[in-house]
C-alpha cells in the first residue's frame, strides 16, 4: 500500500490538471463550448463540468478533444517527458492565419509561428485588443502593420516588437505577400478580449 500511493497520488494530480489545460487550449483557439460540442459530439455540459473538474476525464472523452483541437492526447494530460525535446507541431488555421506552436505546454509561455495571407484588395485594418501580460514579435518575412495605441507602424523583415499587451493592439498583413513572424507571450495571453475601434479611424 505505502508503494501504491504516490503513485496514485501522481495519477489524482495529473487528472486535476486535465480541467484547466482544456480551458486554457479551448480560450487559446477562441472557440466556445457550444461549437466544440458540435466537433466533437460531447455535450456543453459534460465538456463544462470537464474543464471545471467535477467530471473525470476518461479516454472515451479526451480522443474526440484531442482530433478537435489537433493536438497529441498526451499534450492534454501533460505527459511526463520522455527526453525527446522536438516540438512535433501541428499547426491550425483562425480567420485565414496559419498558427505553428513551437512550445509544448498548454498556458504558461507561449511561441508560435505566425503567417498571414497577403492585402490583395485593400490592407486590412487591424482589430484591436487587449489582455494581461507581454508580448514580443519578431519579423521573419513580409511586413507586419502593427496598431499600438494610437501608434500605427508597419514592422518589416528582421524587425521586431516589444510592448505591454493592455495597451489595445492589433496586427495585420501590410502588403501584398504573406508575413511570417514569431509570437512570444506570457501565461495571461489566453484572457483576450476585443476593444471597439471608435468611429472614423
């Protein structure tokens, strides 16, 4: 018995923390409950009371999540390490953008390869937000509009950018290529939210 229970303990642990990496994956992809129900076939509420820890996460639940959300189902279980340090990244698509993750955890500091489809027909204007924490942006390829507060600079190849997140911001494609870039931010950036643009800018 006195062998069995760390074990056990370990095991209790590891189950705890199912619940909130679903959430922080589920609010870094921007979707909703309702919509992941749809992918998945799992009701609004099992998947609720899943990310809020009053259901236990089984394999018949967490297979549907992981081919939903593209990711290894260890990556929802946090896995221990097995001493291979590759990334095996799978990247996923949000309103056209291309998103490579290159850190393995799930919240916590984040990295990610970012490319933009090219402004034909006009630049995009920039959505702006805004959310705790710090990001940084490093320009691979292309040019990169970025809106700042009442800054409005465009960010070519091998520039990069550093700033306070709760100042509004936005990014967009400022030519006709598509922009590589790399995003670095912290263990708040999933709490994002959208800042109305005032009429006329």
């Amino acid at each position: 018995m006195t062998d069995e229970q760390p074990a056990e303990s370990d095991f209790a642990t590891v189950l705890t923390a199912v619940g909130p990496r679903l959430r922080a994956l589920r609010r870094e992809r921007a979707t909703t409950l309702a919509r992941l129900s749809e992918a998945t076939g799992i009701s609004v509420s099992t998947l609720s009371r899943l990310e809020s820890g009053r259901r236990k996460p089984t394999l018949e639940l967490l297979l549907p999540l992981a081919k939903a959300y593209g990711v290894p189902l260890d990556e929802l279980v946090d896995a221990p390490a097995t001493g291979d340090p590759r990334v095996h990244a799978r990247p996923f698509i949000r309103h056209d953008w291309t998103f490579v993750p290159l850190t393995r955890q799930l919240g916590g500091l984040s990295a990610y390869k970012i490319v933009i489809p090219g402004a034909w027909g006009g630049q995009a204007e920039p959505e702006q937000r805004t959310h705790e924490g710090y990001e940084w942006l490093y320009v691979l390829a292309g040019r990169l509009r970025l809106t700042l507060g009442e800054h409005d600079l465009v960010l070519g190849s091998g520039e990069a950018a550093e700033f306070d997140t709760r100042v509004p911001h936005g990014f967009a494609n400022a030519g006709p290529e598509p922009v590589e870039c790399l995003s670095l931010f912290g263990p708040q950036g999933e709490r994002m939210h959208v800042r109305a643009r005032p009429k006329g800018k």
